[in-house]
C-alpha cells in the first residue's frame, strides 16, 4: 500500500496513474485552490456527488464556509467574495462537498506539515507559467527567485513544508515527485533547481533528474517535461544503491531513434473523426478570420474531415487551443459546416483529454455531472476543460514513474517494513 499526498493536484494524474498500474494505493489529501479542477479532480476520482449531507446549508451557510478558503476561480488570483455570492447554491455545494470528499488543504501557502496526514509520496506540480519560455512573452520574468512574487516560486512552499516536518520531528515522505516545464533546467533557471536538489540531499533524498517526451511512452503527443523523484535513504550505502537503481533503470533510455517513429498501433488512439462526436467537433469549429488563417495555415493537421492522419503527433497540449501556435488542427474538405467558409476545427476538450492519458469513460463522467449553474452555462466550459487537460500531466508517463517508485519501495522499503511486523 502505498499512500500519497498530491499538492497542486489538478485533475488527478498521479491517482490516475496508480489506479491504472492497480498498485494498491491511498490518497491522504490533496492540495488544490482552482474551483474547476478541484471539482473535476472529485467527479473523476470519486464518481457522482450526493449532495444530501449539504441540504440543510442556506446560501448564506455556504458561503460562510467556503470563504475560509482562499479559492480561485481561474488559477491564477483568488475569489473575490462577491464572485462567491454570485454563484448558485448548487455549485457552492459541490465545491464544498468535492474540498470535503478529497480533504482538499487548498492553499498550499496556509497548509503546515502538522496539520498533513503521514504519506509515503509527496507529490508537487507547482505552476510552470512563470518558468515556461511562453511565460517570457507574458513578462514573467522571475522563474522560480523567491522573491519573484510569482506562480511559480510556489516550490519553496514545499520547502517551508519539509522543514517543518524536521522541526516537528515527524517522518518525512519516503518518496517526493515533481513535474514542471523542462526550462526549468534551462540556464536562467539551473541555479534556483540546484539549490532545490541540494537542499534535498541534504535532508537525506536521493535525487533522479528525467526530462521525458510522452511520445516514448505510448501517447501521441509531443509534450517533454521534466520529472524530480526523490527517495528518502536511512544510510550512505542505502543512497548509493537506490543511485544505482536509477541507472540501470534510467527511463531517459526510451528516446525514440532519430527520425524514426514506433508504429502508431502501439500508441494510445485518439479518433478526430467529426462522425464520432458531431456537436464536439461544431462547437470547437471558429469562424474563419484573418487571424484564424494564419492558424489554419501555420499549424500540424492530424486529420482531414474524416481521414486521421496515423503517424502524426499532437503538439504539447496548451491550455488553449484557439492559438497560434496550437497542439495541431483537423482540416475541413469535403465537411460543410456553419459558417460555410470555415476551413478547420482545433481540438475539442474530449480529445484534449484523451491526449493527456484519460480514458474516454472518465471524460463522458465528467460530462454527465457538468452541472448546469443557469445563465453561467456549465460549472466547466469547454475553455476550463481545455485549460485543465494543458495544466495537467500525461498519465502513461507518471505510470512509468510509479512503477519505479513502487519497485524501489518493494525492494528497499517494503521487507523493512515485515521485519518489523516480525520482530514485533
């Protein structure tokens, strides 16, 4: 049993993952302020809400509850209270109820580690827009400084974190994985990481550095970003090794050959075909202005009308697809569609997240219970559900990790563990 803690958790890639590996697993809490993906993450995981325990809540009720949390509704700047008064009350009750069903901590700034459940793994995913090259255009130029006063400096959060587990003298997770953006190692950023891996192996981890591309493991799309695992060793030759370990099972091994593909059979498929799901395909189809024929013009076709393209791969999946540069676009011949003129589709939120390594039964779930909040539309728009799958992580690579956090826990952890049920 391996139990796991998952700070900006998103939708839930690192569960997802487990779940797909059927290692047996427990998730402690998660730390999540995005109202969207907190909801998503909930649906995704722990299927329909009943919502009967929250009847007796007046709106009123709620909101008092939920403005002790510092919630977003973008991911970017927190709720302000009259945007929470002006939701519905059924949407301020799934909010409450998916924080309560995954004891969501929500702000990663106000969690303490006395206040963590013990976890074997520690996961963060801090945002990236403040490290990505993108972010450059945008004047983020502050990476991950600590006094950047950014998104991204967000990782020192878990440093204050595992301090505090030393000062407390509780035990530290066994195992600590993160995911960013590869230009975290670029040079701009290089001296920031590696005094974040220093501190690491001063606590006692061993460190494994991987950038992956999710085309070496089975999905479609050209998405390379850049993994931390961490083990926590007992000795000297523990951490030599669990090195060791990692370099005889060195993922980074996977890179393709040059200029050579494996047979798409083998990849994960994803059907751009407009019969398959009609409306989905109308509803991501723009009008086509000046500015959408640069688009149409510039950007990877992986499909035309229902011809799919097999061997072409999807560009890294952004949290926008009505871009330029975008993840690839499905071009329009013989398919009339309104307006008459349009030439192409982008991708819809379903292939968005069939891309990311979620399965289309989950997608439909979360379809199904994408409540109505009125006037407002969904509690998740096509625009969120497409920001969610770009800010999260592709499952098949995390699979790959999980393994070997699993293999390396077995060997070096686990018959620990029944020595003691013995000794005892």
């Amino acid at each position: 049993m391996l139990s796991i803690i998952e700070t900006f958790s998103g939708i839930g890639s690192q569960v997802q993952a487990l779940k797909n590996l059927q290692i047996e697993h427990s998730v402690k809490a998660i730390v999540e302020w995005e109202i969207g993906a907190m909801y998503a993450y909930d649906i995704m995981h722990n299927g329909p809400q009943d919502l009967t325990p929250y009847r007796h809540h007046t709106k009123d009720s709620l909101i008092k509850q939920l403005e002790k949390y510092n919630l977003s509704v973008d991911g970017k700047e927190p709720i302000t209270l009259r945007a929470l008064v002006a939701m519905p009350v059924i949407q301020l009750k799934s909010i409450l109820c998916a924080i309560d069903r995954t004891n969501n901590l929500v702000d990663i700034t106000t969690v303490k580690a006395k206040d963590l459940p013990q976890a074997d793994i520690l996961t963060y995913s801090f945002p990236c827009q403040d490290l990505s090259v993108s972010g450059h255009w945008h004047n983020n130029q502050g990476g991950i400084d600590r006094d950047a006063n950014n998104r991204s400096m967000l990782l020192w959060e878990i440093e204050r974190i595992l301090k505090e587990y030393k000062d407390n003298e509780k035990e530290l997770p066994r195992f600590l994985l993160m995911e960013n953006v590869s230009n975290i190692l670029s040079s701009k950023h290089i001296h920031n990481f590696n005094e974040w891996t220093n501190f690491l192996k001063d606590l006692g981890y061993v460190n494994k550095v991987y950038t992956l591309d999710a085309r070496n493991f089975g999905v479609p799309q050209s998405r390379i970003r850049t993994y931390l695992i961490s083990v926590l060793a007992s000795n000297v030759k523990e951490a030599e090794d669990i090195e060791n370990y990692f370099v005889i099972n060195d993922l980074e091994r996977r890179v393709l050959p040059e200029n050579k593909v494996n047979p798409l059979k083998k990849y994960l498929k994803v059907d751009y075909k407009i019969s398959k799901y009609r409306n989905e395909a109308i509803e991501s189809t723009p009008t086509y202005t000046v500015s959408r024929k640069k688009i149409f013009e510039n950007n990877k076709l992986l499909a035309v009308d229902n011809l799919v393209y097999e061997h072409e791969f999807a560009r890294t999946i952004t949290t926008k697809q009505d871009r330029h540069p975008n993840s690839g676009i499905i071009g329009y011949n013989n398919i009339v569609l309104t307006p008459t003129n349009t030439k192409y589709r982008n991708l819809t939120p379903r292939e968005c997240f069939l891309l990311m390594g979620f399965d289309e039964k989950q997608f439909d779930l979360l379809m199904e219970y994408n409540i109505n909040i009125g006037n407002k539309g969904k509690i998740l728009s096509n625009s969120k559900l497409i920001r969610l799958a770009g800010n999260s992580i592709v499952v098949q690579v995390l699979e790959s990790i999980f393994e070997q956090i699993n293999d390396i826990n077995n060997i070096f952890f686990h018959s620990k563990e029944e020595k003691r049920k013995v000794l005892i």
